[in-house]
C-alpha cells in the first residue's frame, strides 16, 4: 500500500486507435506528473458481460468494481455514441456499486466525430452524482476527432493543455470529499 494519491483511467471506446484512450492516457500523465501513481484500467482487457442482475458468473465485473473502489480519482473517458455515452463504460459502471464511486473524484472527457460531445458528458455526469461520486467542474469535450489526434498523440496544443489540466485537478483534488474534516482538524489551513 501506497499512501500517494492513486488515480486510474477508463476508456469506452474498445478501438485499438481510439482517440479517447490518447486523451485519457494524457491526461493520466499529467496526473502522474502532479505527484499521483497511475494506472489505465483497460477494457478491453477485461472480461465484462453485459450487465445481468441474475447471472452466476459476472466475469471481472467485481474485480473491476474494486480496482475503482481502491482509487482516489479516475479520469473516465467516452466516446460519444449516438449522442451518449458508451456501452462499455455503462457495462462497467453497472458493475459498481455506489459505495465504489462515492466521494471519489472524477474527470470526464469526451470525444466525437461530430460537434462538441456536451451531452455524453452530461449524461456521465448525473451517473456520477448517482454514484455519489465527484465529477469536476473541469472537463474536456473534443470534437471532431478525425483531426484532433496525430501518430497517437493530441494534435491540438490547446486541447492537449486542458487535457492535463485536467489530469492534474484530478490528482489534486483526489479526496476532496474529507475536505471539510480535514479543515475541522486544521489540516487544511491556508497559513
Ligand atoms: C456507434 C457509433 C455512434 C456514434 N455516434 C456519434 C454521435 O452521436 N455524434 C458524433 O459526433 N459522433 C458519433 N460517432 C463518432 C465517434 O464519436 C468518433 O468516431 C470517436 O472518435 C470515436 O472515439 P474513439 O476514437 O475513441 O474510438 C459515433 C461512432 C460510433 C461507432
């Protein structure tokens, strides 16, 4: 066990080129940089069925639910499908319960083909205010992304700089939700 700041990174597009993973494993480093260890939780590695209630067998559904419960913040990343957010992500967080996301921070980022993916981030948002979790107020949107990524990297620098902005709220803002505790107890004084 660690006592540094533990952020992870998942991914909803399964694509081996996928744009989303560039934009989450950046914004991972930036995490990485801002003094948090690191890890992509990639899907495409786990064996995750669709979501059943019912089913014996659940796969690595449980394991994958502790591997979120165990971190302090995720970077969650989607690609926009169909004007939301990806199955791949909906299969895994219906694999957690609250208990896994609560008080956990969040940065979420988004990328589409089309305009600015504003409501798959809404939609990941209000399932994180479900979860109890804490979805930043910074996020990042990337649209047409055709253009957005080059050789594997972010083409833009502007995106690429909120990209580790965000990253690095994430790690800063890793257990926000003892905050006021740790204020109570004079650990958060400012001088
Ligand atoms: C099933 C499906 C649905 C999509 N729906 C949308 C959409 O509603 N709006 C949009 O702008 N792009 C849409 N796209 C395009 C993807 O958002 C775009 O290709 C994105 O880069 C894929 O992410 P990735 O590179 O991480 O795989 C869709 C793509 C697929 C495969």
């Amino acid at each position: 066990m660690t006592d540094r700041t533990h952020v992870v990174g998942l991914c909803g597009s399964l694509r081996d080129d996928s744009g989303t993973r560039i934009a989450v494993d950046r914004a991972l480093a930036a995490a990485a940089a801002a003094g948090a260890t690191t890890e992509l939780l990639d899907l495409r590695e786990w064996d995750l069925p669709l979501f059943d209630a019912d089913a014996a067998d659940a796969g690595d559904g449980p394991e994958l639910a502790a591997r979120i419960a165990a971190a302090d913040g995720v970077v969650l990343g989607t690609p926009m499908y169909h004007g939301t957010y990806a199955s791949p992500v909906k299969t895994a967080l219906d694999y957690c319960d609250i208990e896994d996301w609560a008080g956990t921070t969040v940065g979420l980022l988004a990328v589409a083909g089309g305009g600015f993916p504003t409501p798959a981030l809404e939609h990941l948002r209000a399932a994180c205010r479900e979860l109890k979790a804490w979805p930043l107020p910074t996020q990042v949107a990337i649209p047409e992304s055709w253009a957005a990524f080059e050789d594997g990297t972010v083409a833009d620098a502007e995106i690429a700089e909120r990209l580790d902005d965000l990253g690095g709220d994430v790690a800063a803002y890793a257990g926000v939700e003892d905050y006021p505790e740790r204020a109570a107890a004079g650990g958060l004084a400012a001088d």
